[in-house]
C-alpha cells in the first residue's frame, strides 16, 4: 500500500516525491525510513526552506554582557563582555516592530511561518537566544538566566534604534518578555504570551528540562524523524513540512559525531535544568503589566494551567485564544493562528475570549509516532 507525502507517494524502502521545478515529470526517488541519507535530509529540508529564501536578512548584533550580571565571576576575570547574537529580519525596517522569542530551545527560524505572515504589515525580529540557533555562546553556565536574556532584548532595541516593540514569546520568551515589560514598560507595546503565564509547576519544569538537557547525535535522518516526531506529538495543526524545516534548523551537521546534533549550548539547557527545580513564579512581574495582552493557550497543555489564564483574564486589556488539541506550545504556523494574532497586533483582535479553528489534520509519515500495539485476543475461562 502507497500513502501520500508531499504531493507524491512512499512505499516501505522508497519515496517518491516533486523535485520542485514544476515540470511535467519532475520527480526525485528519495530512500525511506531507515535507509534515508542525510543528503536526501538535507534535499527534502531545503524544499521546505525554498518559500523563506530572500524574504529575510540573517542579521547579528554584539550584546555586551554586563559585569552587574557577573557576580559568579572570578573577581580578575569580571569585565563588559561582547557575545555575537543573531537574529533573522524581516519586512519594512521602517514598520511598527515586532520581536519575536522562543522557547528554551528553540531558534529563530522557528518563527519563518509567523513571520512570514506577518511582515507585510510589520517589522518582524526574530532573536536566537545566547547559546542557540546562530548566536554565541555565554563564559559560564551561570550566565544563562533570565535576566541575561532581558538585557539582550535591551540592547537589541537599542542596536535597531527602536523605542517601542511588540513581543512575541513562546514559554521561555514570554517569561522573559515579561520580566522586560516589568521592568521597561516604556520598551513594550503589546505582549503575546503564547502558553505561558506567571506560574508554572515544577514538575512540568523538570520534565521537560529531563527530556532537553541531554545530549544526543542522530546519525540518521530515521533517528531525528523519531526523536523530535514524539516530542511534536501535541504540537497542534503542524504538517511535516513544518516539522521537517523544524528539525533542520535546530539541528547542525557534526563532523566530529558523524550525525545531526541540537543547534544550542548544553550548558544552556543544564541552567534550565538546575533552574526547573522549583516552579516558575512571576506573579509580582505580572502584576506590574499595563499593557494589552493576548495570551494564547493550548487546551492540553500542562505548563499554563487554566486557573492560571482565569487570574491572567482578571487583569483589563487582557485577551485569551484557546486552542484545541493542542499542548505546549501551539506553534503558530497554521494559518488562523496568524491571522489572528496578525489581527490582534493591528488593533482589530476581538473584544472576548474565542477558541481558534484547527484546520484538518494532515498525514505524517516522517514524524508518524510508532504504531499502538496489537490487541490481543481474550479467553473465556
């Protein structure tokens, strides 16, 4: 039995699938599953990335990491330190800005489809946190806290000459964009916390710092498929091109490990272990925002608890989108979710809370999960 991947068909060893040229015929016999190459990985991850070429400037700016956050320093070693951070640039430099941050993580290219969707009508940054994506990394583990990150942003602005921004944060991000909008309210404009609330449990902290802040190598294409197909399982309305784009972008060859292995700092992701012990709880922070508010939260997560988007919804000015089968966090690549958050972002969201439509599921092949097992026959005694 054939089943359909990108437009084309796949059997157990083989795929066949559009080369891309739109030309009659124009089809390329790719391997399958476990015999996949990473050469026809990196075939099928750059169709994907096709419709983002030259939309986008790969920007980098110096933040200088200060010695008020170096107290864990050796005393002769202290002093203003520059860290190359990168981000990717969208849209007209001239538009009203919107940056977007992701989670612990995650990289820029993540946002491709949101900003994509969003930079006719703005300028869109997207920040790869110190230690991911294409930025540098920090001296120390140490280095790697809330507060440092508050500071990129800081410097960010002030390296594009911005007084005001949007901000855009999934879990880390919006933690973090909330900690800025606290401190600088005069920095921030809107915030939209995309699952993500002033509290979260710990033991929803430790199991996911558990499941990131180990060091893996995919030596094949099968490995990654199966390693980040389970980890996206509650991702939402999210195709396996987005999964795929996913997967390369926050992955990077290794010579050295023969295999793909994650695009971040280990240290980054140990801090955020050591941190995850207790439950997150910025409630003082969330108290001191006035500003409007869009807080979207997948309806099976467990990171942003519904008694916790009730005390968020008790603030004015503050608006909630919930949607269906979808934990954390929703990825805000579908359509609808762009289009309402684009909506809300130009001023013309709706008044009350709504549940946003996922479209129809689409197959997954290469992120497929494994197979429930069999059910096994009864006997009667």
């Amino acid at each position: 039995m054939t089943s359909a991947i990108h437009e084309g068909f796949a059997t157990d060893d083989l795929a066949v699938i559009p080369d891309g040229s739109g030309n009659e015929g124009g089809f390329s016999l790719l391997s399958w599953g476990d015999a996949m190459t990473w050469e026809e990985y990196d075939l099928l991850a750059g169709r994907t990335a096709a419709p983002f070429d030259g939309r986008f400037d790969q920007c980098f700016y110096n933040y200088i990491h200060p010695k008020r956050l170096q107290g864990h320093w050796p005393a002769h070693q202290v002093k203003d330190t520059p860290i190359r951070l990168a981000f990717t640039d969208w849209g007209d430099p001239d538009g009203p800005l919107v940056i977007c941050v992701g989670g612990i993580a995650n990289t820029a290219r993540r946002w491709d489809y949101l900003a994509l969707g969003l930079c006719e009508d703005f300028h869109v940054v997207c920040l790869d946190w110190p230690g991911r994506g294409m930025s540098g990394w920090m001296p120390t583990q140490g280095d790697y806290t809330i507060e440092t990150n508050v500071e990129a942003m800081i410097q960010l602005l002030d390296y594009l000459d911005c007084p005001r921004a949007s901000i855009i944060g999934s879990s880390l991000g919006g933690s973090v964009s909330m900690a800025l909008a606290a401190r600088r309210p005069d920095l921030v404009e809107r915030l939209v916390l995309n699952d993500i609330g002033p509290y979260m449990p710990a033991e929803r902290r430790r199991r996911r710092a558990e499941a990131v802040a180990r060091h893996y190598v995919f030596r094949r294409p099968a490995d990654l498929f199966r390693r980040l197909g389970a980890s996206a399982k509650n991702e939402g309305p999210v195709t396996e091109d987005e999964l795929l784009h996913n997967t390369f972008f926050q992955t990077k060859w290794s010579d050295g490990h023969g295999g793909r292995i994650y695009r971040h700092d280990p240290r980054a992701l140990q801090a955020y272990a050591e941190e995850a012990q207790v439950s997150l709880d910025q409630r003082e922070d969330w108290a001191r925002l006035e500003l409007p508010v869009l807080v979207l939260r997948g309806m099976v997560s467990d990171a942003l608890l519904p008694e916790t988007v009730e005390e968020m919804t008790a603030k004015p000015d503050v608006t909630a989108v919930f949607v269906p089968n979808t934990g954390h966090t929703p990825a805000l690549s579908d359509v609808n979710q762009i289009h309402f958050v684009r909506e809300w972002l130009l001023g013309r969201g709706p008044a009350h809370h709504f549940t946003c439509l996922n479209p129809p599921a689409t197959p997954r092949h290469l992120f497929a999960g494994a197979p429930a097992p069999a059910a096994q026959p009864t006997r009667r005694a």
